[in-house]
C-alpha cells in the first residue's frame, strides 16, 4: 500500500485571523505533543500565552503581542523539518539562520509532497487533484470567498503587523502560489495535447476505415452490373 503527503496551504493573513477568531471561542492544542527528535519541548522551550483552560475571548492585540503564539508562521513551521534547527530550542542558532533553513526546509517538503493545493484556488485545486490521484470528485469544489476571516474588519497598519509576524509564511505562500499555478498550467497543456493526440487517432482510423468501405462498395457495384447485363442477355 502507498502513502502519499498532501496538505493545503491558505493566505498567511486569513489563516492568522482565522486561528485567532478559533481560538478566541475557546479552542486549545494543549494535547498536542510537539514532538521533535523523540522529546516534547519543555515549559521554557515553549511556553504558554495565557493562563487557564484556554484563551477564550482574547482580543487580535493581545493575540498579536505574544511572542510564544504558534500561530504565527504555522504553516512553514508545520512543513519544516524542526530538527534541522533544534527543534523549538531557540538559542540553537542565531534567528536568522534558523528562518532561512525552516523556509527552506518548507519549500522543499512541500515541493516533494504529491499533491498540495491553495484554499484560494478551490477549483484549480480539485482539477489538480482529480488529475494526480486519477479520482473524480462526486460534486465540483465550491469557492467560499466569505468567511470568519474575511468579516474582521482589520485597517492596513493591523494587516502588515500580522504579515510581519507571518513574514516566513508569506515568503512560503508566494512560492507555493507560484509552483501551484505552474502545474496547473502544466496539466491542462498536458491534457489539452493529449486531447489532439486522441483526436488525431479518431481521424486517421475513420479515414482507413472509409478507404476499406469504399472498394467494397465499387466491387458490390460491378457484380451487380454484371448480373444486370447477364439478365438482358438472357432475355
């Protein structure tokens, strides 16, 4: 049995904003694990942004202002192979670096997964998939261009804050945007050749067929002369 990877990327300013409005109802991943090379991180490896059962209510500043939010960067985190950069011990290597060889390490994973595809790009996506997996969904993928994210009303020095604290996801959506957009353009030329080809085949094989109808069709006309002629004779 194979197993492929796949995911779904989104743009890094709604899926912040996205988090935000979920766990604002109350939403928590205390269990999970982070397990990076065999061990969860410890309390000052990783601590939390609130005290409590959970963050319910939080305000977009106070959820902006918490320098330990996992929201930030999730997805190239989530992509990334953590223990290139020690995990979530962050004197390991300078910042710097440690941005540089997470994105990098996020590009590359991505770009060897199956198949990925862009919430923004709903229809494109289910094309490409359909294509990779040879699947056909049931019902064509719907485009819901208004969600909980889109109804935060948020002003430009809000959205830039949230693109900074996003900085590395913004790098890795434009390259996913980018690498998506290509394959797409790259199987519908795939498939519109093989199209032609298909048509190409069609056409030669109605030709030969019509070149065999037609000396079958001049010999039935002579035998039937033949026999005419031989009648009129006889009479």
């Amino acid at each position: 049995m194979n197993f492929y990877y796949i995911t779904m990327l989104r743009d890094p300013v709604s899926r912040y904003l996205s988090e935000w409005k979920h766990v604002q109802r109350g939403a928590t991943w205390k269990t999970s694990l982070h397990m990076c090379d065999g061990r969860s991180p410890t309390p000052d490896e990783l601590p939390t942004c609130y005290e409590g059962d959970d963050w319910s209510g939080v305000s977009l500043q106070e959820f902006m202002d918490c320098s330990y939010n996992l929201a930030s960067n999730r997805q190239v985190r989530m992509l990334a192979d953590l223990s290139l950069v020690g995990c979530y011990n962050l004197t390991f290597m300078n910042e710097s670096e440690r941005n540089m060889i997470l994105l990098q390490s996020a590009k590359n994973n991505l770009k060897n997964m199956a198949f990925f595809g862009l919430t923004e790009f709903q229809r494109k996506t289910q094309y490409l998939f359909e294509r990779t997996f040879n699947l056909k969904f049931i019902s064509p993928f719907t485009q819901f261009n208004v969600t909980r994210a889109s109804n935060v009303d948020i002003g430009e020095d809000v959205r830039q804050r949230i693109e900074e604290l996003n900085f590395l996801d913004v790098q890795l959506y434009e390259y996913a945007k980018d690498l998506f957009l290509q394959r797409f353009q790259y199987s519908k030329q795939e498939e519109h050749q093989k199209n032609r080809l298909k048509r190409r085949e069609e056409r030669r094989l109605l030709r030969e067929q019509r070149a065999h109808q037609w000396p079958r069709e001049e010999a039935a006309e002579v035998a039937v002369t033949e026999d005419y002629n031989s009648q009129v004779a006889r009479w």
